[in-house]
C-alpha cells in the first residue's frame, strides 16, 4: 500500500508541475491578390504603313486591306499614294466621288485570342475639305457587330495636317473578328498611315 500511495504522490506532483502549453494561434490569411492587369501588347497587322508593292487581292486594294463602301455607285475611290505620306514612301488616300454616304479601307483579323480584352487602334490622318473622316474599329460575332467605334463624338473635318488619332472598343466572349481601318463620310479626301492595333 505504502509503494501505491508513493507513485499516486509522485504521479499527482507530475501532473501540478507540468508547463502547460500556449494555444496555437492561427493568424488570419492574407486576401488573395488581385490579378494583374494585362500589360498592353502590340497586334501584327498586315502592310500597316502602305510600304508593300505586292497588289492587292482584288479592286487593286493595298497589299492586306480590302476596300468597300455603301451599296450603289461607286462614289469613293482607293489608291496607295506616294504624295506627303506621314512615314516611308506610302500612305493611303480615299477620294469621294459620288453621292453614296461612305467608303472605307480595312483589314480583318481574329478576334479569339483577345475575347475579355480591349483593343486599341491608333493611325494616322490627314484630310481635305473633310466632311467627315475616322478611323474604323468593329468588333464581329455571328455575322452581327458586337461593338464599333467611329470616332463619332470627334470625326476629322475640313482640311488637316497629319495627326494621330486612338480609339477602343472591347472584345466581347463570343466575338470572332476584328475589323480595323478608316471611313470617309461624305466630300473630301482621306489619308491613312502607320496604323497600330494592341490589346490590353
């Protein structure tokens, strides 16, 4: 009994002089970063000053843009012109020359990689007794424009010297091309150089 009553003494001394120990503090997760915004990327365009003297696929267009305006007479004419151009030796000119309400230069290209993105067009302009003259950015899905932008709050009117312009538009989930270029309203003449698209 005496032994039973030593290792009961010396077990209850264990237990009154054990260091108990600290809770365990989780600390709180940080919040998750943000994503990072995509960095502005540069868009391969083809022929974007007019530099190329391979001939177009048809209605002697530039080399990569195809020409078109509003169904009807032919009222605009299309050239690559070697007079003033902004950068290199070629620039592009849109004539009126008869009543119907637009004509305009442009390139398509897929629009897949930048669906959820923006996409930027910048070029060069310059215009003579300009009625109306913008740059073009339409974004297209299913046969239908998803979004466009025609410089309509600032068209380039009455006669200018080379200036460069920017517009937006963004590249909706279902969008399949992106078609880029200028548009000439009305009276006057149009040039067109140095275009640049990118993605942000």
């Amino acid at each position: 009994m005496r032994g039973c009553a030593v290792i009961a003494v010396a077990a209850l001394a264990g237990c009154t002089t054990a260091t108990p120990h600290a809770p365990v503090v989780t600390p709180p997760s940080a919040p998750a970063a943000a994503p990072a915004p995509y960095a502005a990327s540069s868009i391969k365009l083809a022929n974007a000053g007019f530099e190329s003297t391979v001939p177009g696929r048809r209605n002697n267009d530039p080399d990569g843009w195809f020409s078109h305006q509003h169904a009807g007479e032919p009222s605009y004419k299309f050239a690559v012109d070697t007079a003033d151009p902004h950068g290199g030796a070629r620039s592009l000119r849109i004539d009126n020359t008869g009543p119907e309400p637009y004509g305009a230069i442009a390139q398509s290209i897929d629009a897949k990689p930048y669906r959820g993105r923006t996409v930027q067009l910048s070029g060069w302009l310059r215009t003579r007794d300009s009625a109306n003259a913008t740059l073009s950015l339409i974004v297209l899905g299913n046969g239908v424009q998803l979004a466009n932008n025609f410089m309509a709050d600032a068209p380039v009117k009455g006669t200018t010297a080379w200036k460069r312009y920017s517009i937006s538009a963004p590249v909706a989930p279902n969008a399949e091309f992106v078609e880029i270029g200028a548009m000439m309203q009305g009276k006057g003449s149009l040039w067109l150089d140095d275009v640049e698209l990118s993605v942000k």
